[in-house]
C-alpha cells in the first residue's frame, strides 16, 4: 500500500522550462521516519488562481529506496507548459524495513570547468559489499547558493552486476552551467 505520509517530504522545490516549454520541477525528499521507504512518488499538481488544478504529473525517485535521515533529489518532468497560479507536491512511498543500506562508496570523485564552459565530473565508485549489487544507479546534482538543486544527472552504473570489490567510473557533463551552481553533490545506490 503506498501512501503519503508525513515523514516524506519534499523541499527546496524549484521549477523551470525545458527549450520545448515542458515544466521541470526540481527538489529534495527528506525521510524523516526511523524506517526506510521504497517506491517513493513525487507527485506535483499544477493549480490555477481558482483552485482547479490545470496539469497533475507523478515521477518516481532514481533510486529504489531512502533509508532513515537520507535526503535524495527528484526530477519531475512535465509534457507540457502549461501556465499555473501555484504549484503542491506531495510524497508517497511504501515503509520497507528491508531495505538495505547502499554499499557503494566513491573512491575517488573529481570535477573541473573544460576550456567551452562545461563542468565535467568524473568519480569511481566501489561496491564494498560481499555480495554483488544488480543495476546500482547514481544520480549527480548541482545546487544553487540558496541550496535548491540547479540540474542533475543520473543513470545506471553498470546495467549487469557490480561485484565485490569491483570498481566503476562515471563520468558526466553539465552543459554551460555558467555560475547558476555554488556545489555539487553525488549519491549512489545499490
């Protein structure tokens, strides 16, 4: 049974147009629950100044679960523009006591502005588990100076298993950033 719930909440939401006029919203979700949530949904609805919602798009996190105190970002795209008076986003996710903690970590994790504007990261991230981990995901984000997120990035590490021990790279390029972003960070799981 998935629901909301107030122990999941989104923060630092912020919204922009894609070059087709389509909606971004960008943001956080907190746990705040001492148990792990999987299947978390962020759902935005679009209202008008009268109340009657004008477009309404759910999108899932890139990552299986959020374990207790984790904050991850969300992307939620919309396939349309439509004009809005003000936007509600609200959180669901299922209570999943045996969700495992990620056994990634990143090895090493470096970044640097290339001579056209483009900001590159390039990361290893290792699986220091036992066990091998099937389609670890990653997700990269920029932030802004007042902590809301700026863009992100994300992906599979691998589409087969990581095996203990085993390393991987990432490498991702934001397009022109320009000073939009004040820092980044990197989250993985797996």
């Amino acid at each position: 049974l998935q629901a909301a719930t107030t122990a999941l909440t989104s923060s630092s939401v912020a919204s922009s147009k894609d070059l087709n006029g389509n909606w971004i919203f960008l943001g956080q979700v907190g746990n705040s629950a001492k148990v792990a949530y999987s299947n978390v949904a962020v759902t935005v609805n679009l209202y008008s100044a009268d109340q009657k919602i004008v477009a309404t798009k759910t999108a899932y996190l890139d990552f299986d679960s959020i374990a207790p105190g984790q904050t991850l970002p969300f992307r939620v795209w919309f396939d349309s523009g439509p004009d809005y008076d003000h936007a509600v986003t609200t959180v669901s996710g299922t209570i999943d006591p045996s969700a495992q903690v990620s056994s990634l970590t990143y090895v090493v994790i470096t970044s640097d502005y290339t001579t056209s504007g483009d900001y590159h990261i390039r990361a290893v991230v290792q699986n220091d588990s036992k066990a091998p981990i099937s389609r670890p995901t990653y997700v990269i984000a920029l932030y802004q100076q007042n902590g809301k997120i700026f863009d992100y990035s994300s992906g599979f590490l691998t589409l087969d298993k990581l095996n203990p021990g085993a390393s991987v790279s990432i490498d991702v390029t934001f397009f022109n950033p320009a000073t939009n972003f004040s820092r980044y960070r990197a989250f993985t799981s797996g």
